[in-house]
C-alpha cells in the first residue's frame, strides 16, 4: 500500500508507522522462534547423551568407570558459535 501512497496523502505518515510496527514484531517473532529452537536442541542433546550413557552402562554390565569411557562432552551450537556443556 505505501508504494501506491504518495507522500502527501494524509494517510502516508500512518503507513509508514504501520510498517515498522510490522517489521519490528517480525523481528521479535524470528527472536523468539530462534530461542526456542536453541532450547529445542538443548533437550535433544540432553535426551541423546542419556541414550549412550544409558547403551554404553547395558553394554559394560552396568558400570561406567572413568578408565572404561570418558562421560562425553557435548556442544551447544546456535547462531552465535558453540559452548562447552
């Protein structure tokens, strides 16, 4: 609708709000999307370093000693790079 506004039509200056309105709850919407697929993938992460603990203690008669397998270090990677957990 703006590009069909001229800039002195009484309701140009409202679209023009309108549409950074839009494009900031774009934005805050892509945030939340994002946060929520970082947490998503956290809880992947815990569920799958349970199942090896989980097959590696069936597969060592139930015991997970240091000298058998080091407890696995997993890494949590978003748009901002990876971090140690």
């Amino acid at each position: 609708m703006l590009d069909y506004t001229t800039s002195d039509h009484p309701d140009h200056a409202l679209l023009l709000k309108a549409e950074k309105a839009i494009h900031e709850l774009a934005l805050k919407i892509n945030k939340t999307k994002e946060g929520k697929q970082e947490e998503d993938l956290q809880e992947t992460l815990k569920k799958l370093e349970l199942m090896l603990i989980t097959d590696v203690r069936a597969i060592h008669g139930g015991s997970m000693e240091s000298n058998v397998l080091p407890k696995p270090k997993l890494e949590a990677c978003n748009t901002k790079g990876c971090q140690d957990h």
